[in-house]
C-alpha cells in the first residue's frame, strides 16, 4: 500500500514474506512475518521512499503488552510516509518534520500506543540515521566490517553501548525488553547517527528485534555481506525461524514479529 509509486507503506497486517521494491538506487529486500504461531496481525510495520539518488527506510515495532501496540507503529509510518509526501523543503527537513509528526501520531492514539522506529536516510553516499527504541540500524562492508550499529535504547542495550556487557550478554539480559525510549513515552529522545560514508558494496540494514533478538550481529553480517542480498536475506529467514525455537547457546531464542530490510546500492 503507498501514497505514491515513490512510497511503498507496508503496515502491519502487510507483512508477510519476502518481496524486492526496485528503487533508482538499487533493490530494497523486504522480510516482514508475524510471531510463529499468533493469530493476529504483525504489530511491526515498515516504509520506502524513494527519488532519484534519496533513498528513506523506516521500521516501527509496536511494544508488545499494550494494547494499541500495533496502531502505534502503524501511525507512526504513515505520519513519516505523509510527510516524505508532501514535497515541502528538503528532504532533511521533510526528514526532521516526519519525526515531529510521528510522534505527535502516536500520542493521539493514547497512553497505550507505544512503538519503536527506526529511520535512514541515504543521500549523496552518505547515510544518516535516527531512532527511539530497540529497532536496530546496521550497516556493514563487503568484508564485514561494521560501519554502523545503532544502540538499543533498553536497560542491557545501553550497558552494552558503555561497555559494561557484551551485546549477547545485554541479548541474555532478562531486562532486555524494556525499553527506555520510544514514541509514546512521555519523553521521546531521538539518537541521531551520521553521516556515514556509504560505498557501493556497503549494506544497509533495518530490522525489529525479532531479527537482533535471535542472531548476533556476526551471524546477520555473515549471511549479508556477500553474494546476491536476496539470496542471503532468504537464508536469514530460514536461520532466524530455526532460532526461535532454540535454547541453546548464551540467550534462549524469542518467537516474535519481525520486519527487515536490507539495500545494498547497484
């Protein structure tokens, strides 16, 4: 669902499966799935915005336990793609207005919408990135290299950002769902990254924390980094599913919703 053929919107009841939007940038992969099991509506929603060399993702995560969690992310999109619509200024400022509207969206739904969202821009070569909550921003080269990666704005997450733990110790944490920022909280605090130098095998990533919650951040540079991105963000689903249900290793797997998306430039 878009507002224009510039803007795909994809809100929660939306996603499912994986799908490729074309963009003048290269391909966008879309992974979009439900938790195992639930039977409602993903409360994860998603957007792309695209014209000629600007490239804008979001991902927004309604908080699980409230009950407009789902609307929240939901309003949260469609007040940024509306903005990224209107045409007024540039887009760093259509970028700083959508913000500002987003979470004035999720206020009006009331004290039990609350959501995270994660939002890029990509102009220039060069990526800049803004979010509230625990939805993760990673970008990382062809070798592997991590350029960027976003703090989780929970308890163990920004232990893990000071050094105090590992991020699979802040994954094992059993904390590490509540979060410390994010649209419909009374004080939303926006981090804002960037910019970063953005090369032509560099790949950018956006995901939930279904996604961050499961794999380490080597295991998803691993099946991204190299070969065609469709290809690697399909065995990521695969790996993640499998994941979910496991308790070995250092955290115990999170059946959850989760959205992803991944561009790499052509």
């Amino acid at each position: 669902m878009g507002a224009s053929e510039r803007t795909l919107m994809l809100p929660r009841a939306e996603l499912q499966g994986v799908g490729r939007v074309d963009t003048p940038r290269g391909p966008v992969i879309v992974w979009g799935a439900r938790r195992p099991g639930a039977d409602r509506p993903s409360e994860d929603s998603a957007l792309i915005h695209h014209d000629g060399d600007t490239l804008v993702m979001a991902v927004a995560d309604g908080a699980g336990g409230h009950a407009l969690g789902g609307e929240a992310s939901e309003a949260a999109v469609r007040a940024i793609a509306w903005t990224l619509e209107s045409g007024e200024g540039d887009i760093r400022d259509r970028i700083r207005r959508a913000r500002i509207e987003a979470v004035d969206a999720v206020a009006r739904l009331g004290e039990e919408a609350i959501t995270t969202v994660a939002l890029t821009l990509i102009h220039e070569n060069e990526v800049r990135t803004w979010h509230a909550g625990d939805s993760t921003i990673l970008l990382t080269g062809q070798r592997g290299r991590r350029k960027l990666r976003t703090t989780d704005h929970t308890v163990p997450g920004l232990e893990a950002a000071a050094g105090r733990m590992t991020l699979d110790e802040a994954r094992a944490h059993e904390e590490r769902h509540l979060l410390v920022n994010a649209l419909g909280t009374e004080e939303v605090g926006w981090e804002t990254v960037g910019p970063v130098p953005f090369a032509a095998r560099d790949t950018l990533l956006l995901a939930t924390d279904g996604l961050f919650d499961n794999l380490s951040d080597d295991e998803i540079v691993a099946f991204v980094r190299s070969g065609p991105l469709e290809d690697g963000i399909r065995a990521l689903v695969e790996r993640n599913h499998a994941r979910m249900f496991e308790d070995q290793g250092p955290w115990p797997g999170k059946p959850d919703d989760v959205v992803v998306l991944a561009h790499r430039p052509t």
